[in-house]
C-alpha cells in the first residue's frame, strides 16, 4: 500500500482571526486545535458540495411565467 502524504501545518492566529478560531472552538467545545482546523475544513466542503448540488439541479431548467 503506498504511503500517505502528510500536510503538516503550523499556524500563528493574531486580532480577528485568532478571535474567531477561538469563538469556533468554544463554540463546538473542542479542546483540541487540529480539531478546529479539521471542523472548518470539512464545514468548507459540505457547504461547497451543497451549493453544487443545488446549482446541479438548477441548470437547464427554465423559468415559466
């Protein structure tokens, strides 16, 4: 089985941004940074699948008045 890449990613939060990370893992009591990271990601592709989605189903159809 071929071995997995690994993104390894440090990351320095000051002002707003570093507010917001922490408002988001208070918000979903995570203790843990890379959950953090891992939540926004995953929140990131299921909202972008379902804009897709809906924007799948709205295509070639026409609008009747």
């Amino acid at each position: 089985m071929p071995e997995e890449k690994i993104l390894d990613i440090r990351l320095r939060l000051v002002g707003q941004a570093k507010d917001r990370f922490l408002e988001i893992k208070t918000a979903k009591g995570l203790t843990n940074n890379t959950e953090v990271l891992r939540l926004i990601i995953n929140d990131y592709f299921e909202k972008k699948l379902t804009r897709e989605a809906h924007s799948f189903g709205s295509k070639g159809q026409t609008r009747r008045e």
